[in-house]
C-alpha cells in the first residue's frame, strides 16, 4: 500500500512540476474573488464570471482547464471555487433533486466507493466489451444518468469531460468518473487517474497481477515477490475476480484518506 501511495504521489509532484500553468497574478485573482464572494462583496454572476475567466477560459489563457488541474495548489482553489458557486447560487437547474433512477437518487450525494461501483456498472454495461464510449456515448450517458453540469449548475459538464480526454475520440471509464465527480463536487485528485491509466498496459479497465507487479518495481528499490502481489490483491480485490479495478483502487486509497 505504501508503494501505490508514493507511486500515485509522485505522479501528482510530477504533473504539478511539468505543468504548472496557473500564474501568481492568476491565482492571487481568484484568492480575491473567493474572499470577496464569501463576504458577500461579489454577486454569484459576477464571481462566476471571475472563476471563468480565471480557470476555464482557454483563449486567453491557452492553456487547458486540465493541465491546470495538474496543479495542487490550483486544483485545490477551483474546488473551493466550485462549492462557494454552489452555495451563492439560488437559481441553479434542480439537477440534483431528480434522477433517472432510485439507486443513482441514493448514492449521488455522497461519492463514495458504492457510487463510483454504481457508475462503474452503468458505463460498462453501454460501452460493452470494447470498454469505451465515444464522446456523444458518453455525455448522452451523463445526461441520462442527470450528470449535466459543474460549479453552479451553468457550465455544461461536457465541456469538462473535453478538457479531460484532449483529442482522444473515446472516453473510459476512468475519465467519465472523473467528469461525475467533478458535477458533485468531490474532484478526484488526477494523480490516480493518471497512475491507474499508466499502469493499465492493455486499456481493459483492471489491472492483473503483472501490471501490479510491473508498477512495484517501477515505484520502489524494494523486492517485491508474486506473493506480496497476491496479497495485496487479495486486500482491494472487492469482487474477488483476481484483479483490481478502477473503484476499487480508489476505495483502497483515495476515498481511506477523505474520509478521515
């Protein structure tokens, strides 16, 4: 377990040292704006319009809302950002009091790893056996399942789920998640998306015994054996298929650290 928490820290120093895109002016802006927004100086429509600017316009900035998210000291301001835009907004679309289905009403509040389980089982019963969606699958399977928008309820989702996959023409499960748990708030750190996407060499969505094995040796100088690979999947392997998935990966990690 050690070693997949270094592993996963690494990634995440690693994306904030390549590509730290949030400029001091940026950040000490929307700093201001949070403190103002929460004194009551700033309406909701003028600070969205500050969080827009600030972070999602790619235009003026050039640089992509998710390589900004690669950014801890940034991630954590946009998720700040996001929950004042949530509490200041009194005329947002009611997404969140209806859903297509009693077990998705159930689990969408609080995400955790029965929702990511949940979600995991309506996006591989779409994408079937190849895996995947396209992006039209996948922002049609968001709508349906009443994922729609993100921060205060008016910017389009897929416009995120975009941002997330660049110029890839399908989108995987570990990106949709990503995408959902951006809509609820709970913006999954991308260390894990990133790690658990390098480490799953045949793109199948599990990682087995020697994709588990080949990250211990890339992550540590320790000598790891087949049986502390089996030990270690016989810990997180919740379904007992002999491999860890994505839901799983983040019940063993990150949803142990926010729930503390």
């Amino acid at each position: 377990f050690q070693t997949f928490q270094h592993y996963f820290k690494h990634i995440n120093l690693r994306l904030s040292a390549d590509l730290y895109t949030m400029s001091l002016s940026q950040h000490q802006a929307l700093s201001t704006a949070l403190d103002k927004a929460k004194k009551g100086e700033l309406t909701s429509q003028e600070f969205q319009v500050l969080v827009l600017q600030g972070l999602i316009s790619l235009k003026e900035s050039h640089v992509s809302l998710r390589s900004r998210l690669f950014n801890l000291e940034s991630e954590q301001i946009l998720v700040e950002a996001v929950s004042v835009c949530s509490q200041m907004s009194s005329t947002a679309p009611a997404m969140h009091k209806t859903s297509p289905n009693e077990d998705l009403r159930k689990v969408r509040e609080k995400f955790d790893f029965n929702a990511v389980k949940l979600y995991q089982e309506y996006f591989y019963k779409e994408s079937g056996e190849q895996r995947y969606l396209t992006f039209k699958q996948a922002t049609d399977l968001l709508t349906r399942m009443d994922f729609k928008y993100y921060g205060d309820g008016r910017f389009p989702l897929s416009h995120y789920l975009r941002e997330i996959i660049g110029n890839s023409p399908v989108v995987n499960f570990v990106n949709f998640v990503q995408a959902i748990s951006m809509c609820v708030s709970r913006p999954i750190p991308l260390g894990y998306k990133e790690g658990f996407e390098e480490m799953d060499l045949d793109s199948n969505g599990k990682l087995d015994a020697k994709e588990v094995f080949n990250m211990m040796r890339q992550a540590s100088d320790s000598c790891y054996s087949w049986a502390d690979v089996e030990d270690f999947l016989a810990a997180v392997d919740v379904d007992q298929d002999g491999k860890m998935d994505y839901a799983e990966m983040l019940r063993a990690f990150h949803f142990t650290e926010t729930s503390g």
